[in-house]
C-alpha cells in the first residue's frame, strides 16, 4: 500500500497528522480543492500549486463521461493528463449520480442512470466505479456508496447503509491497483446509531482511510456538527478521516474540532465564479459597488497573486466588466485562504491552542459579515 | 516626449528598429496583445509577460464605459490598475463608436452615440479622447479618427479623411501629458492618393508616430496588401509605423515586408476562446476529435506554458467540457506564437533574410491548413 497515515498529535478530539501518499507528505488537517473535470476551474496546475494544496479531487462521474476514463490512461493517468504532480483524490461517482444523473435506479448490483449531458444510459456497480478509478489512477479512490437524501425514512437510510456495506465489500475485493488506496465511506444520516454500524461494518474489511459521506446534503450545520464528533470517533484512532463535501470555513473548524483530517468542497472554488471571496474577516461580495475604487487588496496580509498584486478595485472591475480573469483571481484567493485557514488549524493544534484558534476565527467571521 | 525610436536596419522595405517608451526598450516590428478592458481575457499579468510581449493595447471606448477614466485615474492609471509593469498604447475610442456603439451621429465637433451595453447617451470629441486617455495614463494615446466603412463612396472617404486630419490637429493642440505620446492615425481606404494627402497633412503636425487605419475593414487581404506598401512608404523614415488592427501571420508577414513596426490584433486571444489555435505549421482546431489523445503540445519546439505542461489531448478536454483554463492555455500559446513569429522576423531583418523568412514561414502555413 502507498498510502500511510502517521497520527502526530492530538489537541482535544482536534487531530494533527500526516497522510504519506506517493512520496508526498501531506500535513493534516487539510482541504483538498475540487479539480471536477481534471481542472481547477480556471487555474494552472501551477496556480493550484501557488495555493499550497499538495492534494486535489477530481470527479469520476464527470470524468467517466468527459474524456472517460480509458482516454485519461491512455494519457498516462490523471497525474499525467492534468499536469499535476500533487496527490489526487478521486471520488466513486456516487454522489454524482444520485445528485446530477437522471433516471437513477438502483439495485443491490449498482446504479443504472441517464448522463446529465446527453441522456446516455450508463450504470455504476462497486466494480466499475473501481475499475473506473484504476483506469483515472488516482491515489485515493472512494468506495461507491448510497447517499440517502437528508431526511428520508429510517427505512430508506438502514437500506442505503446496508448497501453502502454491501458495495464497500465489493470495492475492496475488486481493487487491483498497487499504487491506489481505496477509502470506505460510512453513510448513516444523522442517525448516531447507523452511523455506528456502518462503520463497524467497513472497519472489518479494514480500509486504509475512512469517509464520512452523507452530510452536506440539506440538513442544517447545526445538524451536522450535532452528530459530526461521534460519527468520527466510530472511525480508528490511526486511519486519516474525511468529510466529504463540507464545506464552509466555520464548517472546516467544526469538522477539525471534531476529529476530521480531510475536507473538500467547491465552495472556494465555485462562489468565487459568482464574485463572492472569503477571507479571515468574512465574505467579500466583490460586485458591491464599495469596492470601486478601493486600493485595498481582498485580504490584508494575504500573499496569493491576487492579493499581492491587484486591488479590490481591479477584482470588482473585472466581475462587472464579466472578465474570466476575474473568476481566476478570486479563485486563487479562495482557496489560498482555505489552505491559509488549515495552516493555522495545523500550527493551533501544534501549539495545543485549536479551541481559541477556532474562536477567533469565528469571531472575525462575525465582525465582518 | 518620453518616446523615442531608433530605425537599426532596413532589409529591403522591412524595418528593424527600437522603440523606447518610459525605459522599456520594444524591438520592432513588435505585436501587441489586446487587453480591452485592462485585461488580456483569461491572463494574469504574470502569463502576458511571459508570452514575451512588451507592450499591450487596451480600448479607450471599452474603458470609458467601464470602469470609467475617472476611476482608473484614481487608481493610478492602467498599469497601477491592471498590474502591468510594460508599456500601454490606448486606441482613441474611434474604431469602437463606429463599429459598436448605436446610433452614431458625426459631426467636425465629435460623435455622438449610445453605448452598446446600456444605449446610455454619449459623446466623444477629439479633446475627449485625448482627455480620456491621458485619465488613462497609457503610454501611447491615440488621435480619434474617422473610419469609414470599406467600400464607400469617394466622397465619403473624403470627408473621413479631412475630419481625421482636422480632428488629428485638435488631439495634438490637446495633448497636455508629459508622460504620453501621441500617435497620428492616417485613414484613406484603399485609396493612395488619400492616403498620401492624409498622411503629409498628419505630417505637418509632427506625431512621434503614426498608424495606418482603416485596414482590416472589410476589404481582402489582396487589397490591403496591394496599398500597404505605398500607405507606408508616405510616413517618415525615423517614426515607428503602426498597422492597426491586423490581423492574420501571413498579415503579419505582409506588414513586415512593407514596413511597417507595430501591431495589434484580438485574433490570437479571441480566436484561443472559440479553440483555434496558431502555429507555425498553420492553424489548429482543438475541438477537432483527432486530438482527444494525442499526446504532442500544440506546436513542438514551442515553449510556452501550455506547450511545456500540456498535451493536446488536454487542451481538447477542457474545450469539450468547456472548461475556462482551455482559453486561458490556448491564449498563452497563440500569444507567445504571435510574438516569436515577429521575434523571428527581427531575427531574419537582423541577418538581412526577411524574404525568405516570410517565404518560409508561408510555406510551413499551408503545408497544415
């Protein structure tokens, strides 16, 4: 296995590890940024490496229909075809097709569904979303899991988790890749005792990373972070442990509090796209006119490109005047400050100082917006 | 006056030549990227510097509209505001009111039309577009002229030349800045002896440079090439000559050949956005299925970004996904071709062999196209 997890300290339940994948150490916590189609939208591979991420997901639905997955190994893998030579994260697709696909059915054998682009019928089993991810060559695949819609009956979540049970066995037995590690997923809702179940259950097959799927899917932070520090301490102590999909920077701090090692999410990402930047005071909604002429960089003290090199003034102009380059600054903003912001969660948990790391954080947040 | 320019070599009628502005040293014949409203569509500053170029073009009409000279001037001008630390060559704002605007109404006072985002009521004189961009701060301004359409009649490629001589007379009676040189812009079609009496008149008032405007208006290439030489031969000698507008390589080539120093053209960015790129060996459609897994960058031997970390399969990806960083590589590549295709034709003007540099390069551009 070329995957390792060294756990360095703990500060509370907050945990302070390394992730060891290909010769790459990986300080966690950590936030990986959302690269769907092999892109970053917008940036470089080296302006994703300018923001410090050493780790990104790329999208297996999205990338099973574009390019496909045998044209991404006939390019040598996604390493390769992206030009990226940090660790990649795939996910099973799973998400994907309960969230975008049409017509999804689903069967003990997997999922039959209609592609959201041109209505192709495809399915997904256990073993293909394996297969599938072999061929993209990632370094940590996900398990294909069932993710419930929040709020379902109990019913409904039992026969997701039993399933989700189900296809992590599957997954695991049919992954041949040497250089790839398979991560299970426990799903569960905001029921504390499937949760525990489910991860009961994937701990047998003894994955070499654990997932927390199903949040992030309509229930309410408060929901979430309720069930968020038990859900983690069903997983082993030595394991890396990721959130799937959350989320927010308070989010990033409640899942660090509660014992989470790894986060994705296209918040940074996407909500620059729409002008919105995030920083250690708040939100920056970069159309307001306030920002007209302000010299001002987004963030004081901030040294990404954008931010050493361009005024909020310039940021605004491009949004209004609707330049991609726009998109592409704020977006090297974003996610510079979302690794900024679990640099300090690392330092904090050195330092044996999370919680009041975590409350300032929270208290400049407030200040702002 | 902050400009000068020192004509080294001729090789037949093509000109080899230094052009200093503000300290920067431009070898010429030189082409200038667009950046229309203080960006290069898709480019941090950082990646147009590295495209070679040394000096840009941005649109006075684009930025009178947004953001406004006033706010560029309080931000410190467009190279404060844009972060570009080359020089700056400002159109007046003519070719855009005829071609864009509504409306348009002209008198020997200025124009008078709608702006094409809003129908907002405006007026431009030519003490405004000086005024304008001297707000701007570029480094190079130029004269607002009359652009007629091509294919009118005599009389009314008359009177554009006239008002193009009068107005040229009140940009350069206007001109306060110290720090910005203006350039005479001779208008005329394809008309010889308009464009000879436009540019002596031009001449009188003694420009640090001069353009040739009205190409690229609609008549062939045969036709602009037919006139180019004689349109040129009627500047002085020891002022940089400027083609605006134009164009194609081989334009480019056709430029050189008939003296002319200075260029600029949206082809190679605005053309990088629909998925063409340029090359030596002609032009690439990278949505052409033939590259979804050819593993070549888009030119061999080019060292661009995108030719450096990129395969062509990649770059046809992101444009059949429609991913943004498609644009963004293919822009740096084209750019960076336009400005090693004129870096060389001063290599080939240098060693006294521009015919047959041209020759060759048109050549390689038809065996591919």
């Amino acid at each position: 296995m070329s995957l390792s997890f060294n756990l360095l300290k703990k500060d509370g339940t907050a945990r302070r590890g390394i992730l060891n994948v290909r010769g790459i150490a990986i300080d966690t916590p950590v936030f990986m940024p959302v690269g769907t189609l092999a892109t970053v939208k917008g940036l470089t591979s080296d302006q994703i490496a300018d923001t410090t991420a050493k780790i990104i997901l790329a999208n297996t639905y999205h990338l099973a229909l574009r390019p496909g997955p045998d044209t991404v190994q006939a390019m040598g893998g996604l390493h390769k075809f992206m030009n990226w030579n940090g660790a990649i994260l795939t996910d099973s697709g799973g998400f994907q097709v309960f969230s975008l696909a049409h017509d999804c059915k689903i069967t003990d054998q997997g999922a039959a569904f209609r592609s959201h682009l041109d209505g192709t019928l495809l399915d997904l089993s256990p073993e293909k979303a394996i297969a599938i991810q072999e061929k993209l060559g990632a370094d940590i695949a996900m398990c294909l899991d069932v993710c419930p819609p929040f709020g379902c009956d109990l019913d409904q979540l039992k026969k997701a988790v039993d399933r989700t049970i189900l296809w992590a066995s599957r997954c695991r037995g049919s992954a041949k890749s040497p250089t790839q590690s398979v991560f299970g997923i426990v799903q569960g809702g905001t029921n504390l005792a499937l949760r525990e179940y489910c991860a009961k259950e994937l701990i047998k097959l003894d994955f070499p990373g654990y997932a927390l799927g199903g949040f992030s899917v309509g229930e309410t932070p408060a929901q979430m972070v309720a069930v968020l520090g038990q859900s983690a301490s069903f997983l082993p102590e030595n394991k890396p442990r990721y959130l799937m999909g959350v989320g927010r920077p308070e989010d990033l701090l409640d899942g660090v509090y509660n014992g989470i090692d790894m986060f994705d999410c296209v918040m940074p990402s996407r909500n620059a796209r729409n002008a919105t930047g995030f920083s250690s005071f708040g939100k920056l909604r970069m159309r307001n006119s306030e920002h007209r002429r302000s010299e001002k960089p987004l963030e004081a003290g901030c040294n990404c490109y954008c931010c050493v090199h361009h005024t909020r003034a310039y940021v605004h102009h491009l949004f209004m005047a609707e330049e991609m380059l726009g998109a592409t600054l704020l977006t090297i903003h974003n996610l510079n400050y979302y690794c900024r912001l679990m640099q300090g969660a690392r330092d904090a948990i050195d330092l044996g100082q999370f919680e009041s790391y975590r409350a300032d954080c929270l208290a400049r947040f407030d200040a702002e917006t």
